[in-house]
C-alpha cells in the first residue's frame, strides 16, 4: 500500500513542498503553502509526507480556538501545555527548533477565516523551522491579507487533478483484489472529475459489485448502465 500511496501526483508535490524548505539556503523563509480543491487527496498526502519526514501533523476544525489549536500540536508532539497561550506558542516554537522536525498545518483555512493567522507567524518566528500549510484552492489569496505573513511564504504548490495513473494506483489500494478492465478505469477517471475521492468511492463500488456477483474481473460491460459517484445527488423519479 505504501508504495502505491508513494507513487500518486500530489503525495510527491507534498513531499516536495517539505524538503523545497528543509533545503532552504539559511536566509530564506521556511514556509510553503500546498492548496487545491476539496478531494484532491491533500489530506491523504499530508498524512504519508508526515510519515516520510517524520513532521508532526495537525489538522485544524472548526471549533477550534487559538488555545486549542496549540493545544492540539502539543499534543501530537506528546507535550503537556502550559497555562497559558504566549507559553504554549513558545513550547510549540521550541520543540521545532530544538527537533528539527516539519509541522503540517492541514485545514489551515479555518485559521485564517477566524484571523488566527498571527499565531502561526509566532511559531515560525520563534523556531525558524518547516511549516507547511494545506488549504482549499483560495488560500494563496486568502493570505495576501496578512503582508507581514505572505512575505514568510518560500513557495506555493497547488495540487494537481488526478491522472490516469493515479487511478492505477489507487485501484491497487482499494480494489487490489479485482481485476478491472481499462476502459472501466477510464470511466471512472472521467467520472471523478480531477477528484481523488471520487476515484477512491467508485473503485469501492466495483470492489462490492465483484464480491456480490463473484467476479474476479470487472469489465465496463460487465457495469453497465451503473452510476458512478460524481458529487451530485441523485434526481428523484417523477411520475
């Protein structure tokens, strides 16, 4: 499974986005920015580059205050917080300098939205360190707004729709036990729409439509007239 996860466009660009500021030279910024559309496979990707380079990685929700976004890091960074939200900004700060290792900051527009964005540059500016934050297709924009921030940024890496052998790869994920034909593939390529999430529901509802009527080969004749999931909700028959 590591190997197909490994191969897939936007857990490369992930990765790339890390090491672009692990290789920095000294006086240059440590932060990037990796962004697209909702289903690209940002978070999936984020979550094998965490692995990889061993980041700590925190996924940001929308409940979140600044206090427990803190608390949130620290906890991934296995810390007990202090009191406070200066000291906690500052354990965060010092365990990425005196680590070395990447934070990812996933879902990092729920942060700006609510004006949070300074706490982030706190942390930056206290370790110096590797911050790579993952966001929705307008967060680039989004954080023009704060200049003193954006002016930190190394680089952007806008995640890119999924290709056919991105398909490929995710079928030996999720439906590594069916044989499934080419042309169902590119059906299923076409369907998602640049969505890796789409991808991944289809080749499960292959996976299922196999076990239930016992093939081990999948054709596109063999579907038929079969929907597939595009995001769209299905029409209610009318009479």
């Amino acid at each position: 499974m590591s190997a197909s996860i490994a191969a897939l466009t936007n857990v490369g660009l992930c990765h790339t986005a890390i090491q672009r500021a692990k290789d920095r030279e000294a006086h240059l910024p440590g932060m990037t920015v990796f962004y697209g559309p909702s289903g690209y496979g940002k978070t999936m990707a984020a979550s094998f580059a965490s692995n990889r380079q061993r980041a700590f990685h925190v996924e940001c929700k929308s409940t979140w205050t600044r206090k427990a976004f803190l608390m949130g890091i620290l906890k991934e960074m296995g810390i007990k917080p202090e009191k406070t939200i200066s000291e906690m900004a500052e354990q965060v700060a010092m365990e990425l300098m005196q680590s070395g290792r990447p934070l990812i900051i996933d879902e990092m527009d729920y942060l700006v939205d609510k004006n949070y964005v300074d706490v982030v540059r706190d942390i930056y500016e206290g370790s110096q360190g590797v911050i790579l934050l993952i966001g929705e297709e307008q967060l680039p924009n989004k954080l023009r707004k704060w200049e003193r921030f954006h002016g930190r940024i190394l680089d952007f890496f806008p995640a890119q729709p999924v290709s056919k052998a991105d398909v490929k790869e995710l079928k030996n994920i999720y439906a590594s036990k069916v044989d499934i034909d080419t042309d169902l593939l590119n059906a299923v390529y076409k369907a998602a729409n640049g969505s890796a999430r789409r991808v991944c529901a289809n080749l499960d509802r292959i996976r299922e439509f196999s076990v239930s009527n016992n093939k081990k080969i999948v054709t596109l004749e063999d579907w038929g007239n079969r929907s597939f999931f595009t995001g769209e909700a299905p029409r209610r028959d009318t009479i």
